[in-house]
C-alpha cells in the first residue's frame, strides 16, 4: 500500500457529492484528492497545498469555476486546471479555454478520457 503522503496532490472541486465520489473512486489509487465544495474552497486548498493538477466544477456555489480560475492564475499561470462541465457545446469550450482553462472534461465524466488527459497533462 502506497503512503498517500507521496502521491501528487489533486485539487477537486465539485459541490456534488456524487459526481465527487466517482472521481474519487478513480483517482485515488494515483493521487492523494482534496475536495472543495465551492470555489473558495478551491482558492484556499490551492494556496495551502499546491497540488499539481485541479479538476474545477464550472458551476458551483460561492465562487464559480471561473472566478475560481482568475484568482488561481494570479498565483500561478501554469499549474493545470481541467474544466468539468456538462456544457460542452463547441462555445462552451472556447469560451472555458480562452478564459485559462488548461482543458475540460464533459460530464457525464469518461473516466478513461479524464486519466489520459490527467497523464498528458502531467506529463508536459
């Protein structure tokens, strides 16, 4: 069994549970998770524990994705951010990838597509 101490950290933040725990169940053999229920959330685990990717929910309570991402991108313009919406419309995209998005991820989640662009990701 591996110590969770030294897998890379991930960011999630999600307001629904359920949508939570299917990422949890897929990514914690790989990483240890952080989960924040809104934006804010996000921000302060962000700052506290710098991990090396986050999932970020686009609509959540508080603080959306977005405003989320702006105040991560004063602190760091190059850690990757992966969009999860259930807006994948080709201007959704555009619009999520223009605002700093590194990528995104549609929901209902593929869970094969999330590790591969998590490893692309990480990888670069």
């Amino acid at each position: 069994m591996h110590n969770s101490k030294n897998k890379p950290i991930i960011v999630i933040a999600e307001d629904n549970r359920d949508n939570y725990l299917l990422l949890e169940y897929v990514l914690k053999a790989d990483f240890q998770l952080l989960h924040a229920y809104n934006g804010r959330e996000a921000i302060t685990l962000f700052k506290l524990y710098n991990p090396v990717i986050l999932l970020m929910d686009i609509r959540m309570p508080e603080v959306n994705g977005y405003e989320a991402l702006s105040e991560i991108r004063k602190i760091s313009s190059n850690v990757p951010v992966i969009a999860v919406t259930a807006y994948a419309y080709s201007q959704d995209v555009k619009n999520i990838l223009s605002y700093g998005f590194t990528d995104y991820i549609a929901k209902p989640i593929n869970v094969q597509t999330l590790k591969e662009k998590i490893n692309n990701l990480l990888l670069k």
